[in-house]
C-alpha cells in the first residue's frame, strides 16, 4: 500500500481500512504462532500498513478534510 493511494480515501475508508488491516495482522500473528503462516514478511508488511493509515487518519483528522 502506498501513501499516494491513501490520500484519495475519506476518513470513513481510511478508518475501515484500519480495521480491516488490523484484523489482518492479528490473523497472521496466530497463524504465525501455530505455525501455519509460510510467509512470515507478511506480519512486517500488515504493521507498516497498519502505521501509514494511521498516519494518513491523523493527517486527515487534523487538516479536517
């Protein structure tokens, strides 16, 4: 995910991309745990995600746009 694409996106979408990543991450980490995840970068790249849509909600919430 790139932050150009999170720019475009409202901060309803941005905040359910949150949850969404969220969730996604705390799959991976279960998985991770009962070792069934093969791709273990994937826990990496889902809490950088999670960081920068976080980031782009702040930035949104602050300019109030």
């Amino acid at each position: 995910m790139k932050p150009s694409e999170l720019k475009d996106k409202s901060v309803d979408e941005l905040v359910e991309l949150e949850k969404t990543t969220a969730r996604d991450l705390w799959q991976s980490k279960f998985s991770n745990y009962s070792n069934q995840l093969d791709d273990t970068a994937k826990i990496r790249r889902l809490r950088r995600d999670v960081a920068r849509v976080k980031t782009a909600l702040t930035q949104k919430r602050s300019t109030g746009k």
